[in-house]
C-alpha cells in the first residue's frame, strides 16, 4: 500500500519541538514526510532532527540549486499539508498572499484539492489579535482546515489559548482529513435559506457577594467553536454566552448572561420573540442558586453589592434550579423546534451514563443528548469525547470539538433543510 504523503511546514515557535514528535508518530504510521522549515523554525529544531526523524533533508531555501522547482512540485507532491506550528506571522502572511519564502510560497501554489491544514501556536494576545482573527476567518472561508488550539500554561508563562493542540489530536485530523472524499464535505447552506439557531454557552455564576461566585469549570469553547462551524454552513446563529466564555470567530448575534435568573429570562425571551428552528443548549447551569448565607450570628441574602467579611465562619444554603432544558418547547415560538441537550456525567461505569442519558431523553425529550463523561475530559489539552445519543438509538463516539461540530452540522443540515 502506498504511503500518504505529508508537507510538514513548520515556523518559528517553541511547539516546533511538540511538532518533532507528531513527525515521528507520523513516520512510524508508515507517512511520508517532507519538512520544509523556516529560517524562524530552524532556530527553535535543527535540520539533524528533522533530517534524522523523517530521513530527507529539510528544504527552507527557496533559491537552493538543485530544487528551485520545489514551491511547486512539492505542492503537487503532498497528499496533504500541514503547517505545524503556525506562527501568527505565517498565518498572517498567507491570508494577504504574501509568498517571500517557500513555505509562504507552497500556500500560493496549493490549488485547493487536497487538505491544506493549519495548527496554531502562539501567545493568546497574538491569537485573538483583531489582525490574526481577521487572517484565520478568510483562511476559513477559503477552505484551509484551520485547527483548534489548546488552552493552558503557555510558553511565556501567560495562560489561555493559542497552545498547539495536542500532536495526538493533530494525528487524529490528518487521518481523517485524508479519509473524508471531497463529496461528502458539508455544502454551505444558501444565506437566503438560513435557518436560526440559538447556542447556549459557558457557566453561570451566582454571586455569594460583591466579589465571590459560585461557578463551574465551562469555558464556553465548545459553545463557541458550534456556533463557528454553524455560520460558515451558513445557519443564523445566535449565541447566548456567560460574560467570560469564549467567543466565536466568525460574526453573529451575541447576547451575554450571568446568574442562572439571567439566562432564564434571556433564554425565555429570545424564545418567544425568533423563531428558532433548533436550539443547542451547551450551557453549563448552575443547579443550585444561593438561597441564603450565615456568616456568624447574621443570616444575609447574596448580594453583589455587600463584601462578606472573612472573619468568622460562613455557611452557604443552596436551592436547587428548575431544568431550563425542560422550558425550551414551552417558550419556543416554533412548536416543531429542535433540541439538542448537553449531559455531563461523573462516573467511569457506562452502565450510569445511559441511565443518565436516558432520564434526560425521558424527561425533557429533547431530540439529541450530547454526552460526555469527567473521565474522558482533559480541560489542559482540551481533549473531550463526547457520544451522541437518540432516543431509540445506539450512541455515535466523538473523538474531538472538531468531530463533535462536523456531526452537528450534518444532523442539523438533514432535519431543517
Ligand atoms: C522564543 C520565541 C518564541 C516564539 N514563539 C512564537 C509562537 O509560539 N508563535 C508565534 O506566532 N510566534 C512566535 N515567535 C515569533 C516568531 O518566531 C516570529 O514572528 C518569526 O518572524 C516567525 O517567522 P516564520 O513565521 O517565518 O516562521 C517566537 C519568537 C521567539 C523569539
């Protein structure tokens, strides 16, 4: 069986060294890896390793004798492309057409046929700069797979997002890249016929004082990369997002909350006012509010206006929330709306994820429960599997947010259009 060819370009950033070993992983999956490193990714690896890892010599010389033909047979070469780490500087470079070294040049070459992949690393502020978000959204548009990044401890000791996502997941998306045959690609709907979508995202936060909350771990990523792969398939999307989630890319109707009152009322009133033809509710509720607080001998409600003093102790009652997964049918102007329902369970026996999955098919009869279990969660690499469940189904596995939003659009692109 003939091998799948891969052009590995790789720029100047600390992950070079992350990606010397998905190199590796590549060659012992029997690829075939050219690297092509810029004069930046040649400061951070030397050519013996990459020599040595994939047993050809590294191009990054556009003007080298010998191979002056390379910024286009190499293109014509490759099964797939992937730039990994791509620096802001190259992804910033490309989207203007710019080509003064060879691996900005091989984008220019690339025509589009083959998957041409890109994996982003860098510091957060360089990766949510309005100049890099503006580069990798015509980048989107034009059909280049732009890769998730990783939240976490990044390389100057900053923490957020931007850390290339795991070489393993990486792994994971070439090979599916180089499975999926270019007419089973997800056509873009017309915009004339878009249909609107309402995503819940992120946690709530119920304040216990002026400066403290009771809150949950949700980050709002899931929410936000849904509602990207959404619009560019050209759904209408709205997104109902807790103040400090992650937001999407790409442009859209925005509406924040905070407390679980406030996306209550948000949810309720977006409700009744659009017709929604399905709602995807990734929120993180809190299922319990404060009910009130004993600090000492003093019995006090939560107030986000009152700092509690710390000096005696304090004791917190809780309430319990109604569902709001149970309103949305109720609220919704559109009867025939579709729901798709989030559950995350705590356990490692699978025996007790159906049984929870099942209460809530039951119980809120929304038309899909996405589940996921702490045990397959990773909040450092970002690593969730998620598994699909219908009423009367077995359950799909999802390996990635990437995974998890391609099914998505392809079971919303079937039952609203
Ligand atoms: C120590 C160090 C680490 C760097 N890490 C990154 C990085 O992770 N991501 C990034 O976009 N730029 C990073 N840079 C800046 C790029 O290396 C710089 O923009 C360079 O011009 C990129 O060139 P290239 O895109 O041609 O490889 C780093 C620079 C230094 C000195």
């Amino acid at each position: 069986m003939s091998k799948s060819k891969i052009l590995f370009i790789m720029t100047g950033s600390i992950a070079c060294y992350k990606a010397c070993a998905l190199i590796s992983k590549l060659v012992q999956n029997r690829f075939e890896v050219q690297v092509v490193a810029t004069k930046s990714a040649l400061q951070f690896v030397g050519n013996a390793t990459l020599e040595g890892l994939t047993g050809k010599p590294v191009v990054s010389d556009m003007w080298e004798r010998g191979t002056i033909m390379d910024h286009i047979h190499l293109s014509r070469w490759a099964d797939l492309v992937l730039v990994c780490p791509a620096t802001a500087n190259y992804i910033n470079k490309i989207s203007q057409g710019v080509g003064d070294d060879i691996a900005t040049t091989l984008f220019l070459s690339h025509q589009f046929e083959k998957p041409f992949l890109i994996a982003p690393a860098m510091n957060t502020a360089m990766y949510l700069h309005p100049v890099t978000a503006a580069s990798i959204q015509k980048l989107k548009a034009l059909g280049v797979g732009i890769l998730e990044t990783a939240s976490g401890v990044l390389a100057c000791g900053e923490v957020g997002y931007g850390k290339l996502l795991d070489p393993e997941l990486i792994f994971h998306e070439i090979e599916t890249a180089l499975k999926r045959p270019a007419s089973t690609q997800t056509q873009p709907i017309r915009k004339s016929e878009a249909k609107k979508i309402l995503i819940t995202s992120g946690g709530t936060a119920e304040p216990i004082d002026q400066v403290r909350v009771l809150s949950n771990k949700s980050t709002g990523t899931t929410g936000a990369h849904l509602a990207d792969v959404l619009i560019e398939l050209g759904f209408d999307v709205t997104y109902l997002h807790a103040k400090n989630a992650v937001r999407p890319q790409n442009s859209c109707e925005k509406v924040t909350f905070e407390t679980f009152l406030d996306l209550e009322r948000q949810l309720q009133s977006l409700l009744k006012t659009n017709d929604y033809a399905a709602v995807i509710h990734a929120a993180a509720v809190s299922d319990f509010s404060i009910l009130s607080i004993q600090a000492g001998d003093e019995t006090l409600e939560p107030n986000p206006d009152q700092k509690i003093s710390s000096e005696s102790e304090v004791t917190i009652r809780l309430k319990r929330n109604p569902k709001l997964l149970d309103q949305i049918r109720d609220f919704s102007k559109n009867s025939a709306i579709k729901i798709v329902a989030f559950k995350m369970t705590a356990t490692h026996q699978k025996a007790k994820w159906q049984e929870a999955v099942n209460k809530v098919l039951s119980r809120s009869k929304p038309d899909l429960v996405i589940h996921n279990d702490m045990s397959e969660m990773n909040w450092d690499t970002g690593l969730h599997i998620f598994h699909a469940h219908q009423s009367g189904q077995d359950s799909i596995t999802l390996n990635s947010k990437t995974e998890l939003g391609q099914y998505l659009g392809q079971y919303l692109s079937e039952v609203l259009i």
